[in-house]
C-alpha cells in the first residue's frame, strides 16, 4: 500500500474538511514527557485534571496495542469578538478567555477527527484508530509538537508560525506506519515575556508550569479561590491568557475560519450580576455548549463574584447580601461576604455582621471575618 499518497490524499481531504493544520508523527513513547511529568508530579505541580497514569499519557502502544502513527490536527480560533461588549460602571462584565468560545471545541475537534476516521476505514482494510481531543490520554501538545503542528513555548503552549498559540489540538492513533513529519525547531529564543508577564509566578521556569498556581486552572476549581490570588483575574470568570496575549508569535493574529468558534458577544462577555442568579436550566440552555460550562455554574458564580468585588462595583451590593445570606453554597456565601468587604459600603458591612449571626459554617465566618477587615482597614 502506498502511504505516501495516501497521507497526501488525507491531507487535501483535511484542507477539503476545513482542518487548518495536519501532521504526523510516529507512536513510540514520548520519553522526554514521560521524565518531565513525573517530575511535575513530584513536585505537586500537576492540575489533577490529567487523565491516565503517566505510563498511559506517554506510551501509545499502551492505549492501542498496534498504534503505528499519530495524525496531529489543529484548529484555529479566534480572538476578536465582532460587536464588542463595554464593561462599564453600573453594567460590568466577565470574560471567557479566548480558548473557550463559541461551541465547545471537543465537539467541533472529534467531528473532523471522525471524518479523517472514516476516510482512511474506506481505504485502508483492517485499519484502527483512537482518537482524542483534550481528554484523552495523550497530551495533545506533545504530540503536535513531534507532528511538526507547531515548537513548544515557553508559555507551555503550542505555537503555530501561522496561528500563534490560538489553536485546538487533537489527535488519531492509528495502526497506518505514516511517515513522520518533522518537528519545528525552537522559537523562542531569549524572549520571556510570558514568564515575566504571569501575575501568579506559575510559570516557574521555561516551560514549566505549576498548574496549582496557574489562574486559567484556579477558574476552574470548586473551593474558595486562594486570597492572594484574589484580586489578580480582573474580569476573566473562565480561563486566563496573559501568557499567550504577550506572545509576539500572537501579534495580529486572529483567525475566523470556524463558524462554530465565532462568539456570542453576550455569553463570551456576560453580564456579572446577570450570572449571580442565573437558574440551572437557564444556565445549560445559555452556556451548555461553551466548553467553559463543563465545571457548571458553581465556579463561574464564584468568579463572577470576585470580579465584582475586583471593580468595586457598588451597584451589587443588594445582589452580594442576598448571595451572602441566602444561597445555600457555603463557598458563593463566603466569597459574597469578602467581596462586599472589598467593596467597602457602609451597608454591605453591616450585612456582614449580621450575617455572621446566623451562619453557622466555620469557613464561611472565616471568610465574613475577611470581608470586616477591609472596614478596619478603610478606618486606619
Ligand atoms: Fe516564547 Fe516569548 Fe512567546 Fe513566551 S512570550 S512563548 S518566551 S516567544
């Protein structure tokens, strides 16, 4: 079989299926990865998002026994929304991070990837395949990175000479012996930009990231978000992208090659106090197909909150007391009375303190007794 045409034929039937980047590497064990996350682990710096053992995320072979090859797909996104949003005084707004507009780009990613499937199960008797979008076992990016898709950032990203950091990742396993493309070399040179622009020192050296402190993971973590980390999100309620936004390799880019990614001025840039009461029905119906929903709605409240508190928006106040005292999530009570703290009006202080009389959650208090020393702080 002649698979040196037949990759060529995938790769115009790709280009044909709208796939902006396409490339190919063989299915042996990424051992630099393998040393590298095991360090990560050792470290504490890993998300506890991973999926699979260190074994299964490095080793192929371990998740189809005749794995061959594996076809790197990118699809660009974009990062200029087309009828803007203005967050302003009195009507504020969160931010989605770029990565997470439009439709749900696992969606839209294992669409293109079935098609690929389908084209080489016509062609190729006996063929297997696995593919996978994110979620998976494999890193995406180590693998676009041996496909030739892009060379590794020091922003831990994967930057396309064409696209910038600003592209989905997803990839097939495959029994075909494709041969392998060439990985791009370095780009990065002498620029830090990325490490010395991260407000939370998460980069903590080139390439290296301690997901624990990374703002875009905090997001979307369930719990209280860490003080110190607090004041730092501005209005991002889901992702954080500072270390792609500084890029050089970002300047000017922005593809709109993708319908499904176009977004939705209004959900991409939603209205915060609208989100603080927002029901679970309408929730789904809104943002079900954004993959910044897949936490739900308790970790986009939370920020909400917090950027609320961030521009001291005074006009949510009512809202934040009602949050406080009645909603029956000990984190969206607790971070509601530190944000009307930081918020500073004589009214909210007073909510607090009588709040504090009937709550009986200790870590809620703890966060109350927060919020009252903002009012000792405004007295000094
Ligand atoms: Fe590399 Fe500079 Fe981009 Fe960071 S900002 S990924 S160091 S080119």
């Amino acid at each position: 079989m002649a698979y040196q045409q037949l990759k060529e034929e995938l790769i115009a039937y790709s280009k044909e299926i709208g796939i902006d980047q396409i490339g190919f590497t063989s299915a042996d064990t990424f051992s630099e990865l393998k040393a590298r996350l095991e360090e990560q682990q050792a470290l504490g710096y890993a998300s506890g998002f991973e999926k699979g053992t260190i074994a299964e995320r490095t080793e192929p072979k371990r998740l189809m026994p005749g794995a061959e090859s594996i076809i790197a797909i990118a699809l660009a996104y974009p990062t200029k929304i087309k009828n803007d949003r203005k967050s302003v005084k009195g009507d504020r707004r969160g931010m989605f991070a770029r990565a997470s507009w439009g439709t749900d780009y696992h969606i839209v990613l294992k669409e293109k990837l079935d098609k690929l499937v389908t084209f080489l199960a016509e062609r190729v008797p006996g063929f297997e395949s696995r593919s996978m979008v994110d979620t998976g076992e494999l890193s995406d990016r180590a693998v676009a990175e041996r496909a030739g898709i892009g060379f590794s950032g020091k922003n831990t990203f994967i930057i396309s000479p064409e696209y910038g950091t600003y592209t989905y990742l997803g990839e097939i396993i495959t029994n075909i012996p494709f041969t392998p493309d060439e990985p791009l070399g370095d780009g990065c040179g002498t620029c830090t930009k990325c490490i010395d622009a991260c407000p939370t020192g998460a980069l903590v050296e080139a390439g290296r990231l301690n997901a624990q402190q990374c703002l875009a993971f905090l997001t979307q973590t369930k719990g209280y978000m860490p003080d110190e980390h607090r004041d730092k999100l501005g209005n991002f309620i889901y992702g954080y992208e500072t270390c792609q936004v500084v890029c050089p390799y970002n300047r000017g880019v922005d593809f709109h090659n993708h319908e499904e990614f176009e977004p939705d001025p209004d959900l991409v840039k939603p209205r915060l106090v609208d989100l603080l009461d927002i029901s679970n029905r309408e929730f789904k119906e809104k943002f079900g197909k954004m993959a910044g929903s897949w936490r739900g709605k308790k970790p986009l409240q939370r920020n909400a909150i917090l950027a609320l508190a961030h521009y001291k928006e005074t006009s949510a106040v009512d809202q934040l007391i009602a949050l406080m005292k009645e909603d029956p999530r000990p984190v969206i009570r607790g971070t509601a009375a530190w944000a009307l703290g930081k918020i500073g009006e004589d009214h909210g202080f007073r909510a607090i303190k009588e709040a504090m009389q009937n709550e009986a959650d200790t870590e809620v208090i703890k966060e109350m007794e927060k919020g009252l020393q903002f009012e000792q702080k405004s007295e000094v």
